[in-house]
C-alpha cells in the first residue's frame, strides 16, 4: 500500500532523513520506533507531503506522491493525526469533527454525518462532549477527538504519532485497542509512531528502528521483542523479563 524508497528530507541545512526506506502492506500495523531526534515525525510530515523530499520517492497504491500537496494527498486516503493533537482548542468538539472533513463536506453533507455517527460509535464520550470546546477536555479525551478528526475523511491509511505521549496507562490501553479495532473490523492500515515500545509492539504486526534519521534494525514485532538491544534501549527491566 504505501512504499518509501531511499528518501531524505532537510530542515534548512541539516539532514534530518538519510535514505528511509520501509513499505506497509494493506491491513497492517506498523510501528516507528525511536529516540527524540531520530526523524519519525519527519518521515510521517514528508509522507503527508508536509515537507518536500529532496531525494527518494514516497508511493500510494502505486502512484507515486512524492510531489503532491497535503490536501491531495488526504484525498488520496492518507489522513494524519499529529503529535500534541493540535487540536483547535476554541472551537467545540463537533466543530474539530466536522472540520476533518473539509474536502467533501459542501458536497456529501449524509456522508460527513454518516461518518461522524460512526466516530461516535467508536468514542462515545466525544458525542457526550461534543457541544464542549476542545481546550477544555482531558488529555485523553483529546487524543480521542484528535483521532476522530483523521477519521472524518474516511482513510485507508492512518498515521499516528505519538498518541500515548502524556496519557495515563488506561487511556493509552483505551486508544490502543480502537487503534487495533480499526484494522480488525474497518481494515485501516496504520503507520505508528510511538516512544513507548512496550504497547506500539503489542499491537503491530512489524517494526522500523530510527536512529539520527537511519533505519538501523526492522523485523516482525516479536522479533524485536525478543532482540537483547531492543530491550536494553526501549523496554527496559520491566517488561515481560529481567535480563542480566
């Protein structure tokens, strides 16, 4: 479904991707693993089209969109939830739904709504909410609207970053198992990116490592579970074993 080759992209002077390479076959989950830096919040905004690649070539469903702009590639079926939500905190929580669906919404309003009994299906505290203005939810409660949002457009490819960043373990458990529920039941194929190995490789089904804009290591999620450096640098003595 979505294929990136040899890509690199700059902030100004300063390379901040070195030759990605990595695929995502339709119905999958796969995650971006990495330290802060290592260029995982580049590689969705360069795949979004959000930065422009100075090398390599980022393909859809074999055509190539390298070049195109953001609202292009959206319509596409490429739909991003970013880091911090960035959510529009004055607006309510229907105005933030509805604005996720700004490509078709003049012309399939039964579709948008549709859609959006849907989202409410899936995040029923966002119906309960949704005369509330976004600023005053809860963190979890935004990252549910934040995600709602990308789903407005209907996508088959959902890039998520960094949903678990400053939720509490149940919320993270909570956003996690919609996350799985999408590609179980609506097959959404997902692109994740996450600090928090422990929960991104109990749902994904492969991994990429990120290191100072590099692929170091990728694998299936058990065997990145099972390797010793994995372990060391981003699971630590907690999690299902104390190594030595």
């Amino acid at each position: 479904m979505l294929r990136v080759q040899s890509l690199n992209a700059f902030y100004g002077n300063i390379q901040a991707l070195r030759g990605i390479s990595l695929h995502v076959d339709e119905g999958e989950i796969v995650t971006l693993l990495g330290a802060n830096g290592a260029g995982k919040t580049t590689l969705l905004n360069t795949i979004c089209g959000l930065i422009t690649s100075r090398k390599g070539k980022v393909t859809f469903r074999d055509g190539d969109i390298t070049k195109l702009s953001p609202e292009k590639i959206v319509k596409l079926g490429i739909s991003q939830v970013p880091e911090g939500r960035q959510l529009f905190g004055d607006l309510t929580v229907l105005e933030n739904l509805i604005l996720g669906s700004y490509l078709y919404y003049h012309k399939r309003k039964k579709e948008v709504y549709k859609q959006l009994d849907t989202i409410f299906e899936i995040f029923p505290i966002l119906k309960e909410r949704q005369k509330q203005y976004a600023g005053t939810l809860s963190g979890g409660e935004q990252q549910m609207l934040a995600v709602g949002r990308a789903l407005m457009s209907k996508p088959t490819l959902l890039l998520l970053d960094e949903p678990s960043m400053g939720l509490a373990p149940r919320i993270v458990s909570d956003i996690f198992k919609v996350v799985t529920q999408l590609r179980n039941e609506q097959n959404t194929t997902v692109l994740l990116v996450e600090q928090n190995a422990h929960v991104a490789l109990d749902v994904a089904d492969r991994g990429y490592i990120l290191e100072t804009g590099r692929i170091v290591l990728q694998g299936t999620s058990q065997e990145l579970l099972e390797n010793k450096e994995i372990k060391r640098a981003y699971l630590g003595k907690g999690y299902k074993e104390v190594w030595e």
